[in-house]
C-alpha cells in the first residue's frame, strides 16, 4: 500500500491518480511466467513450471489535516481503493486456478520437440493464453467498477459511488 497526506478527498484522489496514472487509485499486477529444462538428447521438456505471482499497490491514508468530511471521505476512497485491488488479485488467482499449471506443463513435457526452440515457443504460446485469461478477468471486473466518483454534498459530505470503468485500466495489468 502507499500511504498519501491529504487534507482533502480532491488532494487524496489526485496523489493517488499521479502515481498510478489516470483515474488509478490503486495496481494490481499479475506476472506469468514459465521456467524450463530441456534435454536435448531426448528433445523433450524434463522440467517445467508454470507461476503467476501478483504485485498489488493501492492508496491508504497516510496524514494531513483533513476535516471530518474530508476525513471521512478519504478513509472510504481508500477502504474501496483495497476492496477494488483485492478483487482483482483474487480474479487473477481464479485465472491462473483454470490455468491449470500442473496439468498444462504434464501435457508440454509428455510431448517430444524437434528442438530447443520449438519447446519455447509450445512453452509462449501457453503463456499467452494464461495472459489472455488474465486481462480477461482484469476487463470484467471493469465491466461493473472500477471508476469511483466523489460528488461534494451541501452539507459538506461527500457522496462517493463506483461506477464500471468499461475496458480500460487493463494494460499495464500482466508483466511478461
């Protein structure tokens, strides 16, 4: 998490859009990747392992001098902030779960290459499918939020709604 100093809910949301650019107030990253070994006497993969590890940053309050409204506003941003990011890791693990890593490298490894690198490129093309899953799940939970909107109230409240973000805030979601 990364704690931001805010005095207001405005200056809270546009710290957190800096550093996680646009209307980020939060990253979750998935990183797929495969290692391998082959033998080359036998052509065929001996080892292989599948993995997914997930990176996940989102905004949390840090300091400052905010009223109560403000206060408050920012400690929900930040609260949905989480919830968002959690979601998303916890979409990501879904992915990687059908994946099915074992059962993905079984089938790789029962298979004989005609060489080196056209095991690599068996070894890719499975990896760009876990990739495609992965944005999959990035882009429906942007399908229903994703986006949250703070709208000042008369009182000096905030009213904060999330809205769908659509299919955007994906692309920089999966790190080769």
């Amino acid at each position: 998490m990364t704690k931001f100093n805010a005095d207001t809910v405005q200056q809270f949301m546009a710290a957190a859009n800096k550093k996680f650019h646009g209307q980020n107030l939060g990253m979750t990253v998935a990183h797929p990747a495969a290692s391998y070994t082959f033998n080359k006497k036998t052509n065929k993969l001996i080892k292989l392992v599948f993995t997914c590890s997930i990176t996940e940053d989102f905004a949390q309050v840090g300091g400052g001098k905010p009223d109560k409204a403000n206060k408050d506003a920012i400690k929900e941003v930040a609260d949905r902030a989480e919830a968002h990011e959690d979601k998303h890791k916890a979409g990501y693990n879904v992915a990687f779960k059908k994946f099915d890593a074992d059962g993905t490298a079984k089938d790789l490894m029962a298979k004989t290459y005609k060489n080196e690198k056209e095991a690599k490129d068996a070894i890719h093309a499975k990896r760009e499918e876990l990739t495609a899953s992965l944005k999959t799940a990035c882009l429906a939970l942007h399908q229903s939020e994703g986006l949250l909107v703070v709208t000042p109230q008369k009182d000096g409240s905030f009213d904060i709604t999330m809205k769908a973000a659509g299919a955007t805030g994906c692309d920089d979601s999966i790190k080769m």
